[in-house]
C-alpha cells in the first residue's frame, strides 16, 4: 500500500486497516510456527503497511495538535 493511498484515507478507516493487517500477520506467524511454508516478503511487506499506517495517524495527530495551538 502506498503511503498516497494511505493519506487519502480517512482515521477510521486506516485504524480498520491496521487491524485487519495485525490479524493477517499473527496468521502467518502461526504458520511460520507451524511450519508452513510462507514467503517471507510477505512478513515484510505487512509490517511495513502497518508501520506507514501508524506513521499517518502520527502525522495527523501531531498536525492536529499544532493546529489547535
């Protein structure tokens, strides 16, 4: 997911985002214990959506936060 995509987002949506994301990625970490076979890109590109995510929220709190000032 491209952090464009991310910003057009509204909060509550991406929060949805994040959630179904975290949910997906404790599954592949039960198959990886498992030892079910995954591509380990997968892993990465997950946590990396989830960390752009949080990133956005931060910004926007933070530009929230400034604002209100």
């Amino acid at each position: 997911m491209k952090i464009s995509e991310i910003r057009s987002m509204e909060e509550p949506a991406i929060l949805a985002e994040i959630e179904g994301k975290k949910k997906a990625l404790l599954e592949m970490r039960c198959k990886v214990a498992l030892g079910d076979e995954i591509n380990p890109m997968q892993l990465k590109q997950l946590r990396k959506d989830i960390a752009r995510m949080k990133t956005v929220l931060a910004e926007t709190a933070l530009a929230d936060q400034e604002g209100g000032e």
